[in-house]
C-alpha cells in the first residue's frame, strides 16, 4: 500500500455541515471580446433573467468574453444603421439579442447573432421549449452556438464533470461520486460510500463511469451506468486493482495491478473478459492513460528512481520515456488530439499542473498551486480541469490551456478532489 501511496496527494480536508456552491472567476481581459447579451420576455416557466446570467456566466468563464451591461443598451430600434452605432458606442464587439415568446402551441426563445463591427447578423436560431426543458441545457447550448461561431472553436458547455467530494458527517467521513455541469450545477451523487472512493474516468459515449472503491477493503475497480444506476466489480478475485483507463473504443479498460508487490499495468478485454500485462519492470507502473490511436499508452513510472511518464505500444516493444525535466512527474492526461499531455509537475516548488508538448519535448507549467492534482483536458482542448486547495480545502479549478484563465469551483461544508471532464 505504501508504493501506492506514492503516486497519491493526501490532502487533510476540513468540512462544515451544508453545502453551498461558490464560484469565483479570474481572467485576463486582455484579448477578451466584449459582448452584449440581451434577452427579453418571461414565461410561466422560463426567466429571461435567468437565461442571460447563465449564457454570461458560459462565455464570461470560458476566458474568450468580455461581458457588457445589457441594461443601458436600446435594442427594439427600428433605424438598423443607429441601432449598430449605439451597440459600436457601448464598446461591443457583438450583441446577442433573444425573445422568449409563445405562438398558440408552443413556446420558444428566438435569438440573432449580431457582428457589431460589419454591422451584420451572424446566425439566428430559434429553439422550441416544453416543460421538460431544462433552463440550464437550452441556455448552455445557447452558449455553445455564440462560441463556436466567433471563435471557430467547438463549445464545452453543455458537457459533464464527475469528481469526488468527502464530506464529515456525525463523526464519519463520507465520500461521493459526483456527476455535474461543468460549471458545478445540477450535481448528482451517483454513489456514496463509508469508504474511500478515487479514480472516475468517462466511457467514450459518457454513458458509463469506472472508479475505484475500497469498500471491501482493497482498492477495486467498478463499472457504473448512469442511466440505471446498475454497478458491477470489473474484476473478481483478491488482488488489489486501482487506476482505470477506458480505450477510446469503449473495449478494453487499462488498471493498474499488484504482482508480487509491485505495481504493473494490465489491459482488460470487456468483451472476451480476458486480461494481458503491458508492464513488466523493477518499479511501479501505473496510471495509465490511452493515446487517442488506442494503439498506445502512457503511464507512470519509477523505474528510472523518480516518477516520470513513459510512452508504450500495447503489443509489445520497450517503453520510452517522456518527461526529463523536474524531480516528479504523474497523473497524465491526453489532449483529444494526441498533441499534448497535462500532468503534474514538481520541479522544487510544490506539485503544479504542466502542458507537455509531444511534439516539440516542452513542458509549461500552467498553475501556481503546491498541491494541485488530477488535471483532465476539455474535449475541445482549450481548458484543463484539476483539483487543488484553498485554505486546506479541496476546490476544483478550470483553467485555459495559457494558465491565464482561473475558475474555481467550491463546495463549502464538502471538499472536492479528483475531477475528470467527460468526452
């Protein structure tokens, strides 16, 4: 257990009795394009006040908009020419302008797209709503739409987090498997246990989560659907098993296994219900992670006297190592791409998060933490989720792949560790 230990960050938690979510926002407004959102109209069911913040809140967070006071703006003018002179006079850049409204049937909400500066409209769109629709899904696609059209960068916003929190209850420690919004809302305890949980990781379709829990007293790996809730071990047996990876297929699940003490990688068939060892050395080898190709994996290793990632063909070949630089290397995730790896660094001062490019061997330290842990790429690759601490307490951090954009996600009374973004 103590080998194990040694790729884990223990952090002390300290808890209080409710939980309460606060976010809190950091960005550089250098570069940042100055938008107005402006939406009007109320229904039974849907605020316009309510759309507004949380598609400001998206864009605002997401480090690429500045957002403007949509309360002074005029945007019912007739005169096309001086409706785009007083947006151009406000300082924006771009103006969304929506209605929510009802025809006999049905109700929508209405919104164009406005370039302020060609004085043009971009795109207009128009969604239907019901009663099942969720506020926060139809604004968080609203968002995704904006995004994607001014930067030419596909949106996050409408894609899920899962991470663990531990909360202090009568004189008990409680751990739960989350699974949220990525700006922290509409979170769901998928599971709670008495024991230590760690480890979530996505399926490919998001429609899964593997995770480690220690309920029988070892580390062992389970398989949860989130549609029914339906939980399986993946492994039977004793051994103790941690550390699962998905293959982008959706097939095969990398984990991390004891063999006579030592820590080895092994790769298990879903469908054949086989297993096969990729590793065989001297140190511990864990932490795997799949190449996007599926065809490779990185993981961690201390077989050169100090953790490091390496790089190896699951077939068959030598592994090579990566990382040089620094005293510890761990933790790695790859971007979607297969360009890049964010891990966690620690080059004398503390364990920070770092970018490590593939292609050129460079690596960037992108946080300020001394125990950030558990970084996880966006699916568009432009932002890095990870855990760290704030006054001895666990908070979930995004940041833009620059480290020039913070947000920080915190539960008061629960601390949160171990965040993983889904696909």
């Amino acid at each position: 257990m103590r080998k194990v230990l040694l790729f884990l960050f223990l952090i002390s938690f300290i808890s209080s009795a409710h939980s309460e979510l606060k976010i809190k926002i950091q960005k550089a407004e250098i570069g940042a394009l100055p938008i107005i959102i402006s939406i009007k109209g109320d229904s039974e069911i849907f605020s316009s006040k309510n759309f507004s913040s949380i598609i400001e809140n998206d864009l605002y967070g997401s480090g690429y908009f500045n957002i403007l006071d949509s309360s002074k703006i005029k945007t019912s003018i007739k005169n096309t020419n001086t409706q785009y002179a007083l947006w151009t006079l406000a300082g924006a850049n771009f103006l969304l302008k929506a209605s929510i409204f009802k025809d006999e049937e049905y109700e929508f909400i209405k919104f164009n797209l406005h370039d302020v500066i060609k004085k043009n409209i971009m795109f207009s769109y128009k969604i239907r709503l019901s009663k099942k629709s969720s506020e926060r899904k139809v604004a968080h696609t609203i968002s995704n739409l904006i995004f994607e059209e001014i930067t030419g960068i596909k949106g996050v916003f409408d894609t899920k987090i899962a991470y663990i929190s531990t909360e202090n209850k009568e004189n008990r420690k409680i751990y739960k498997l989350h699974v949220a919004d990525i700006d922290g809302f509409n979170s769901v305890a998928i599971y709670k246990s008495s024991k230590q949980l760690m480890s979530p990781t996505w399926s490919p379709k998001n429609d899964k989560i593997a995770y480690v829990s220690f309920e029988n007293n070892r580390p062992e790996i389970f398989i949860q659907t989130l549609a029914t809730g339906e939980r399986k071990k993946l492994l039977e047996g004793n051994n103790s098993n941690s550390a699962p990876a998905w293959s982008p297929d959706g097939k095969f699940i990398a984990y991390t296994s004891s063999v006579k003490g030592n820590l080895e990688i092994f790769i298990y068939s879903i469908l054949e219900q086989k297993e096969k060892r990729i590793t065989n050395s001297i140190g511990i080898d864990t932490e795997a992670e799949w190449h996007p190709s599926g065809k490779k994996i990185f993981f961690t290793s201390d077989r050169s006297g100090k953790p490091h990632i390496y790089l190896k063909s699951i077939r068959s070949g030598k592994a090579k190592r990566l990382t040089f630089t620094g005293s510890y290397n761990a933790d790695t995730n790859v971007s979607s791409d297969g360009k890049y790896l964010s891990l966690v660094h620690n080059g004398g001062n503390g364990h920070k998060i770092a970018i490590y490019s593939l292609e050129d061997n460079f690596l960037k330290i992108i946080s300020s933490g001394r125990l950030d842990e558990a970084p996880s790429f966006a699916p568009n690759n432009k932002m890095i989720l990870f855990a760290s601490q704030k006054f001895n307490k666990g908070i979930l951090v995004a940041t833009s792949n620059d480290g020039r954009i913070r947000k920080e996600i915190e539960l008061s009374g629960e601390d949160v560790r171990e965040p993983i973004w889904s696909h």
